[in-house]
C-alpha cells in the first residue's frame, strides 16, 4: 500500500491539470455513492464513500473543529485520510492525507464548474469568507479565469480578511477588503461563498447581472450562504445531483418550502462534461452548488497517484 502525505499531494498536483482530469472523470457512466455525517457539541465527522468504474473504489473519513484554529497553537479545522482501494482486486492501495486532498479537490471542483459556467473574461471575484478555503479556492479559479484583475475578500471579522489579503500578495491582481459585502456584490463577476454560516450571507436582489455564484461552504442539511432571490434569479447547477438535492441546506430548505424544484437544477458536472447546455447568455446570472462528495475525493486521489508521489510500506 502507498502512504500518500500532504507535501506529496502539493508536489504533484497543478490547478489546470487537476480540473482537466476532473473534468475527463466526470464522462465516467457507472458511480456510486454514500454519505454519513455525524455531530457532537458543534463538531462533526463525516465519511464519504465512492465506487467510479475505472478508477476503483474510496472512503474518505474527516473531522470538522471549527475552534481549532483558535486553539494555541493553531490546529487544522479539517482533518482526516481517504482509503483508496484497487478496483481490480479489492485490496487497499492507498493512504491519502485528507486535509491536504479535501482542499485541492474542494476548490478545484469550484473551479471546474466556474470553468462550465463564468463568462471567459471576469475580472473581479468577490470571495466571501477568510478561512482555510478562502486561498486554494482563489487560487484555483484565478487558474481557470486568468482574465481576473482584481479580489475582493469580505469576512465578518476583517483582521482575519486583511492576513488573507496579505498573504496572496504574490498573486499578479488586485487584492482589497471590503468593508460591506452588500457594497461589493454589485461590482463582482465571479462570487465565492466558503463560510459556515446557517442562515443567508448572500442577497440574490445584490447581483450584478452576467456573474457566477460559486457556493461552497453549505454541507449539512441546516446551512445556507443564499437567500431565495440567489436561487430564483440564477440559473441553477450543482456539481452533483446525489450528494446536494436532498442532502444540503442549500437546496433542502428552499424546495421544502415551493421556491424551487428538482426541475430548477438545470444540470450536474457529469451531465456538463457530456454536453448538457450551461450558460445561455452574457448577462444570465449563474449559479452553482459545490457539494463535494467522495466521487471528487476519488477522482482527485486517482490523479495524485498517477503521479507517482508517496511512500509504498
């Protein structure tokens, strides 16, 4: 078996030629999948699991503490490991450090579906949020939209938003923090949410038209970063039906309540990559739910692996 760390995964991934093999994955006819999340005293465990044909089988398992960068010293908020199994033998071929494969797979199946959906020449992105997500996701969508000039980052608590900002001060755009978020949506073209939030951060009647929302922080059935007017003014999408229809906040609360249907969300990556239609127009307002799932996890660990990095024990 192969023990694969974070520096390995560091070392032998790319943004654009992860969301090119993310993109070929997603053409796969035969996965499945299963989800168990479980919660104590605000902290949760979830396990995600995948079948893909021609890649095999998966389980990833990883902890969220959201209090643990505020521990001293800090510590990872997400933390866990992903079993890779070979899909010829059933035997285990792979540890995956999970922390390190849950950002990279995270923000670039963001970027893939900024890359389905975002008009080709953006300039400003507006992310929303400042933690552990907040930099590969940037870093990934500047990837696949080089026509960004300019990042705005807003977070409740600005210190926070500021470190961010600084830290990305190697990137060759703009970066600003904003003071009112409600200020900044009308200027974005490209907005991305990575928050823990569990009522609305994002007013739909604020969007410029032509953008894309990028939705990413949601994973539970009780949070949401959209208010309706999101949903009801973009055209819908999700990276996959099985693991957000149902299953996210997101979408659970407003179809419970009439504001949308199944039939609302237009399409998933899998239906995308096989052709299905996306953006319609330059001023259509697009939006997209990033709900991760292992099939992603399996994908991304798949490509690291092809790459010949980690230690056999």
């Amino acid at each position: 078996m192969r023990i694969v760390s974070a520096a390995d995964i560091d070392q032998a991934l790319s943004w654009k030629s992860l969301v090119e093999a993310l993109r070929a994955a997603h053409r796969a006819e035969e996965v499945d999948l299963g989800d168990t999340l479980l919660a104590s005293s605000g902290r949760k465990m979830l396990v995600r699991s995948a079948w893909i044909g021609g890649l095999g089988a998966g389980v990833k398992a990883v902890t969220v503490y959201p209090d643990n960068p505020r521990a001293d010293p800090p510590r990872p908020s997400i933390q866990g490991a992903m079993l890779v199994f070979d899909e010829e033998t059933g035997a285990p071929a792979a540890l995956v450090d999970g922390a390190a494969l849950t950002a990279w797979k995270t923000a670039a199946d963001s970027a893939l579906g900024s890359d389905f959906l975002s008009r080709p020449d953006i300039a400003t992105m507006l992310m929303v949020g400042a933690g552990s997500m907040a930099e590969p996701l940037i870093r990934a969508h500047l990837a696949v939209r080089p026509s960004l000039s300019r990042v705005t980052i807003f977070n409740r608590t600005r210190a926070r938003a500021e470190a961010l900002a600084e830290r990305m001060s190697d990137l060759p755009v703009e970066m600003v923090v904003a003071e009112d978020l409600d200020a900044a949506l009308p200027e974005a073209d490209l907005v991305t949410t990575a928050t823990m939030s569990e009522t609305p951060v994002l007013a739909g009647a604020r969007l410029k038209p032509g953008c894309h929302v990028d939705l990413v922080g949601a994973y539970t059935p009780t949070m949401r970063e959209a208010d309706d007017a999101v949903l009801t003014r973009g055209r819908l999408f999700v990276d996959c039906r099985h693991t957000t229809i149902g299953e996210i906040g997101e979408l659970i609360d407003p179809m419970a309540r009439g504001v949308i249907s199944d039939a609302d969300v237009r399409a998933d990556y899998f239906d995308l990559a096989k052709g299905a239609e996306g953006r319609t127009s330059p001023d259509q307002i697009t939006v997209c739910k990033n709900g991760g799932g292992a099939h992603l996890d399996l994908m991304v660990a798949r490509h690291v692996l092809d790459q010949g990095v980690g230690r056999d024990v």
